[in-house]
C-alpha cells in the first residue's frame, strides 16, 4: 500500500489506497468507502429528521405557548375590562350617590329656606292682621256703640246677679238688647250665660271715651233720701271704679195714677254722661242703686252708649290697639 502525502503543511498523513495495483484489494477498499458513506448518510438523515421531528415539536411547543399567551392575554385584557367597567360602574354609581346626596343637601337646604322664608311671611300676615290693622283702626275709625234695653228684660231678670263678671256678683246689673251690626264688631260684648243679653262694652283700643246712659224709673214712693237710681262703673282688671252716679229725688212719683188710668205710674228719665281714659281690656256697664221700679215697657227711653272721641291721642302714648276679639 502506497501513501500519499498530504501537504508539508498537514502534519497527519492519510493512507488511501491506489486504484490499479490490486484487484482483490481494490475491490475490498470500494466497498466499504460506500458502506461508511451510506452509514454517513443514513447518520445524517437520521439527524436532520430528528432535527425535524425537533423542530416540529419546537413549533408546537411554541405554538401552544403562543395561544396560552394569547389566550392568557385576552382573559387578562376581558379580567381588565371587567375591572375596568366595574370600577366605572362604581365610579358612577358614587357619582351618582354623590349627586344624589348634594342634590338633598340643596333641596333640603333649599325647603329650609322657604320654609323659613313662608314662616316670616306668615309672621308678617300675622302682624299685619293682629297689630298693623288694629292700630291702623285705632287711629283712624272711631269706636261708637249705642245698646237699647232688650224688649225681654224683666224685673225678676234685673234681681238676678251676673257672677261671671267681675262688679256685677250678687249685684244686680242691667242686660242689653244685641248691638246693630254697624257696631257689632266695634267692642267686644260681655254677656250673662243664663239670657244671652249683653251686659258689659270692652273695649279694643285705648284713648278717650264718652260715655252716656239713660233709664227710665218710676220715682221713690216714699223717703227723702236719694236712694234710688244707677250707676257707670268702669272695671280695669279685679279693680272696679264708679264714674258716676245718678238718682231720683221727688218723692211719692212712683204711685199709680188714680181714676181711670189703672195699673199706670208716673215715671221719670235720668240721665248720665261723661268722658274717660279707657285701656286696653276695660269694660264698663250700668248698675241700678236700690231697688228702683224700672219701665221695661219702653225700651226707647233706656239706653247705654260708648263713643270713643280722639284716638289719635292715644296712638301718641305709643298703646295703639287691642288684640282682643270675640
């Protein structure tokens, strides 16, 4: 066997056999070249099938890796929206409760203030209607009554006491027909309970006032002493004061007159008047003194009358009016 050489630069030397010298030789060295280059080849597609298969499962793998990811990303980006419009919902939701709240606060801020702002106008009505008016009346329109005896006025009625008025217990004291109704709402009237007649005039303004009565009484049978007739008191809270005064002093006048006029007396009118500072609350009324024989018959000649006379005088001593109503 021959060798040949590779360049000076190798340092192995590579022994091939040369072609020609020997048959059998030959024939062997062929052989088994092709044999390893087979072996080589089938090595070789062995690797790069392998390679393959390796390859295949690489994509795969990172095919699978790939959904995962994607599949991952949009569970994450769906998890995301989720939150994300759950924290909007809440958001609004606060928002709105937020809203909501202010919106109470103003409304409720808002009824308070009406509220208040109607509790003040109503204040002012009220003033207006109890005080503005009234002193307004005070000032302006003056106060007259004029009572005539009720026609249902008696004897016996007159010996029965007014006790739910303060000058008239165990006293006797005159009842009064109903005002007109130009005077109805001048005063205020206080009645005896048991017949419904006025017996006292209260008044609802201060200032002066003019006062003045009449009674028409048989006179006196008998006696010098002028103990009959009737009375003006004038009663400022328990307090009663007498204004004034009058009596019949002819005596033997209240006998009948004889002859045909049977059942008939003589009868005489007395009078009184006189003028008052009256305040809020007072009320005056007539009080017989004695026991006088009065002339129910004839209304027209008994009378009791309140005229008030300058309330502008009052209205400068700063009490205007009453609020004191039936």
């Amino acid at each position: 066997m021959e060798c040949n050489y590779l360049p000076k630069s190798e340092s192995t030397c590579l022994c091939l056999p040369i072609p020609g010298k020997s048959a059998s030789g030959d024939n062997f060295s062929h052989g088994t070249v092709v044999r390893v280059l087979g072996l080589v080849v089938l090595l070789l597609s062995l690797a790069v099938l392998y390679l393959f298969l390796q390859i295949h499962q690489l994509n795969r793998t990172l095919d699978s890796l790939h959904v995962q990811g994607a599949s991952s990303q949009v569970q994450n980006n769906e998890n995301f929206r989720w939150n994300l419009k759950k924290s909007l919902e809440e958001d609004a939701h606060n928002s709105d409760r937020n809203i909501g709240v202010d919106r109470v606060k103003r409304n409720g801020r808002w009824r308070i203030q009406i509220r208040n702002e109607v509790s003040e106008m109503k204040r002012q009505i009220d003033e207006i209607v109890n005080i503005t008016i009234p002193n307004l009346q005070a000032g302006i329109m003056k106060k007259v009554v004029h009572l005539e005896m009720s026609s249902s006025m008696t004897q016996n009625i007159l010996q029965l006491p007014v006790n739910s008025i303060v000058g008239c217990h165990n006293k006797q004291c005159l009842r009064w027909a109903d005002p007109e109704s130009t005077y109805s709402s001048t005063f205020d009237y206080m009645k005896d309970n048991a017949y419904d007649m006025v017996v006292a005039v209260k008044v609802r303004s201060p200032g002066l006032y003019f006062l003045y009565s009449q009674l028409a009484i048989n006179g006196p049978r008998q006696g010098a002493d002028p103990s009959v007739g009737f009375e003006t008191v004038l009663v400022r809270g328990n307090t009663e004061k007498i204004l004034i005064k009058s009596y019949i002093t002819q005596d033997n006048r209240g006998g009948e007159y004889g002859g045909f006029a049977i059942n008939v007396s003589p009868f005489d009118t007395i009078n009184q008047m006189g003028t008052f500072k009256l305040l809020c609350d007072d009320y005056v009324f007539i009080r017989p003194i004695g026991n006088p024989a009065l002339v129910f018959s004839n209304t027209q000649a008994s009378y009791f009358g309140v005229s008030q006379i300058n309330p502008a005088r009052a209205l400068l001593n700063g009490n205007h009016g009453c609020n004191a109503r039936d």
